[in-house]
C-alpha cells in the first residue's frame, strides 16, 4: 500500500465518523512491512516476515473524545471501530481540553527518511548479516563461547494522518538495524557485551566488523572485574549510557508528567538547573535522523525545540492536550496517545572521549547500568552499574556490582564536561559527559 491509499483509507474512516456522529475526528494510518532475523552461531533461531496495517481513532463529540486502535481494514471492520468509538465518546466525562489541534503543519519538507536500498536488498543477504556477525565476534576473541543473539531488522512503511479539519498528509519512511551480544567465559563468570547500530538508511549503519569488534570489547573488557570502594568521586557517562540519563531528563519535560504533578521539573522554566554545558534540544526536522518526521501524531507541524539553554531550562515539550492544560502551544510531540520525543539530544563539546577520560585524575567510567530507580517527581537516581575505575587519566581496571546516585538538579548543575561522540542512533540520544561528583556505592 502507498501513500495515496494510505489517505484515502484515512479519509474513508473519517467519512465513517462523521456519518457515525462524531462532531470531529483524526484518522492515522501505518503501513509496515518487517523483516527480523536472529542468529544463535551457525543457525537462523527466528526469522520472521510482516505486514500490517494498523490504524488509531480519535473522535470527539459534545467536549468527549474516545481513542480506538485497529488492525481491520476492511469496510466492516472500519465501521464496527468507528461506531464503537463514537459510542465510547458518549460514555466518558466531559473534558473542555480535548479537540483537534488548532494549528496543523503547512509545509511538508521532504526529510529523507526513506532508503529504497532497504526494500531493494535481498533476503538471502539480510539472513547471511546476523550469521556473519556471529562468526565475527568468535573470530574477534577466542574467549567469546556462546552468544545472546545477533540480529538484523528492517521497516519500510507509509504513514498518514487526516482530520476532520481538512488536513490530509503522509510520508514513506524506513528504518534498520544490526546488534550482536557476544558472551565470553572470566572463569566461572559469563560476560555479556551487546552493541548495535541503527539507522534511516543503509549507509548509516556501522559496519558489521565495527559491531562485531565493539561488542566482543564490550564483554572481554570486564574480565577481572572487581566491587569498587564507596567514593565520592568524577563519573562520566559513556555516550549510550547517557542516553538513558536523557531518557529520564525527556519524562521530567514531558508536560504531562508536569500537569499531573510526577516531574521535578514542575514550576522551573526560566530557572537555572544545568552547568552551563547543558543545551537540550528536541528537532523533529533533522534530515534522514530515526526520530524525524514532517509531522507529529496529531498533524502539527515538528519543530526544533530549545529545551534547556546553557543549563536554563526553556520550556516543556507538549501535545496539544497537555498544551492547553498549561495554557502553551503545542511543541509537535504528539504520539498520536501521548507526548514523545523526536530527536531528543544533548549538544556535543568538542573533545573525544579519551581526552575526556585523560583530564579525569580520579573517576569512574560508566558503560552500563542495570535496573531502573528513577522517582520522576523528586528526580532521584539510582542505578546499579559497571564500568572502570579511572586513575591518573587512565582506565585502571573494570569494576563491577556498584550503584552510582544522585538528584537529578545536582546532576546536571554538576555536568563540567562534554565529549563529541553524539550519533543518532534512536529518538533519545548524546554523547559522553562528565559529572564533577557522584556517590558510588561499593564495598
């Protein structure tokens, strides 16, 4: 299916809404066809081939809206959804926040998110990656014994969007990605390393020696680890460990955790809460990134957004529900059933990860973090990790089964450095950055 019959799928359940009684509604459609393989070392263990069409209603009757998903595309299963929402609309309480968004997007600038060599590629040469993967990290170490999988993964899909306020607009779009996770034998100790790439295009992709050699580094890396002394010290994070760290930063913006009163963030635009180095940005209009998009879930337009300014925290990231509860505008972060990142990212300085790791006399060097323990609203971190122990601006030996603490303010007024490492690789990306001081918790 194309992006034409995209539309008119979208405009067809629209027509149905309108007759079924709905005073407005929104029609989003996707069209997928995805391609997974796993390798476990010289078999295929899964490989799997999809299509779908799956599509989300919103309806909205006398100040009501109800939201159903569907995977039917027939004419009667679009008619059975569309009564259902309209009769669930009449059940809900009446909430003067909820509508179609006041302002759409206008201008559809083509992005290159859509790679005609993903569709093009055979599926023998898909199949043979995640194979080849697994003969490369045994080739890389004879330590690596066994593996957790290696992987291949494809997406080439349409997306469209239409409301009953005349906006109708879709965009093709593709996505794939190769990981492995080699496991290598300390002793009586399995070591699990896992490193992936992904990307919008084929040629964004790190090659497949690249993941084979980072992901084998990865579990060997850790031999001999030991439980470190508890310290106040440096910690840096490596650049996908930061990554998660944003990921709790993005839910403390997001103003629906604002509205319901779950961020520590609530109260403080305008307020300083970052080192100077910290400059956040959320931009759906990056060309061929994973977290583009010429619009969001409900139409608006996507935008880059200035979250944080030189540690200034600028604003929130809305859809146009949460918007008008808080009397903003919407910042284009619409899922479609929620507020969600586009390319959420933290700018880069202009230093290498080593060099940062050589100007850190005394530290701990982050590269995974097991669990989760945030507590939003207070903004509490907690996470056990592993990594190295840096000493005279050296990794000096890998260290393991500690947890590393802090509030979130104290973080990020404690960021003194920031490496150029930043590849987007997902929605929630940055590169490596140093806190000056941190609990860890060891022996």
């Amino acid at each position: 299916m194309d992006e034409a019959q995209a539309l008119e799928l979208a405009a067809r359940i629209l027509a149905e809404a309108r007759a079924a009684g709905a005073e407005s509604a929104e029609a989003s459609v996707s069209i997928a066809a995805r391609m997974h393989v796993e390798a476990l070392a010289e078999t295929i263990a899964r490989l799997e081939n999809s299509r779908s069409c799956s599509m989300l209603l919103r309806v909205f009757k006398n100040g009501r809206k109800a939201t159903l998903a569907t995977s039917d595309a027939s004419l009667e299963g679009v008619r059975d959804a569309v009564r259902r929402a309209v009769a669930h609309a009449d059940l809900v309480a009446h909430d003067g926040c909820a509508g179609l968004p006041e302002k759409v997007a206008t201008e559809l600038p083509s992005l290159h998110l859509h790679d005609d060599a993903v569709s093009a590629r055979l599926e023998t040469e898909k199949t043979q990656e995640p194979l080849e993967l697994e003969r490369l990290v045994r080739r890389e170490d004879a330590r690596v014994v066994n593996s957790a999988g290696s992987h291949y993964s494809d997406t080439n899909a349409v997306s469209a969007l239409a409301n009953s306020n005349g906006f109708s607009a879709a965009y093709p779009w593709t996505r794939i990605m190769r990981s492995s996770a080699p496991v290598a034998l300390d002793g009586s100790i399995k070591r699990v390393g896992h490193y992936g790439t992904a990307g919008r295009h084929l040629d964004d992709l790190e090659s497949l020696h690249a993941v084979a050699a980072k992901a084998t580094r990865r579990a060997v890396d850790l031999f001999g680890a030991r439980k470190p002394s508890t310290m106040r010290v440096p910690v840096i994070f490596e650049r996908d460990v930061a990554a998660s760290v944003l990921e709790d930063l993005f839910a403390a913006a997001s103003g629906s955790n604002v509205a319901t009163g779950n961020s520590w963030l609530a109260g403080r635009i305008g307020q300083r809460v970052g080192s100077e180095l910290v400059t956040i940005v959320d931009d759906g209009r990056l060309p061929g990134r994973l977290g583009s998009a010429p619009f969001d879930g409900e139409g608006v337009a996507t935008r880059r957004t200035i979250v944080f300014e030189d540690g200034v925290l600028q604003t929130y990231l809305y859809d146009s529900y949460y918007a008008r509860k808080l009397k903003a505008a919407s910042t284009g972060n619409s899922t479609g059933t929620g507020i969600g990142p586009t390319n959420f990212y933290l700018e880069p300085g202009a230093q290498t990860l080593d060099e940062l790791i050589a100007r850190t006399q005394r530290g701990v060097l982050v590269t995974d973090t097991i669990g989760f323990a945030t507590e939003h609203a207070s903004g509490t971190y907690s996470r056990g990790a592993r990594g190295f122990f840096i000493e005279g601006g050296e990794p000096a030996y890998p260290i393991d089964e500690f947890t590393i603490a802090a509030r979130y303010p104290e973080m990020l007024a404690g960021v003194d450095a920031v490496a150029d490492d930043l590849r987007f690789d997902g929605a929630i990306v940055s590169p490596s950055f140093r806190i000056a001081e941190m609990t860890v918790s060891g022996n």
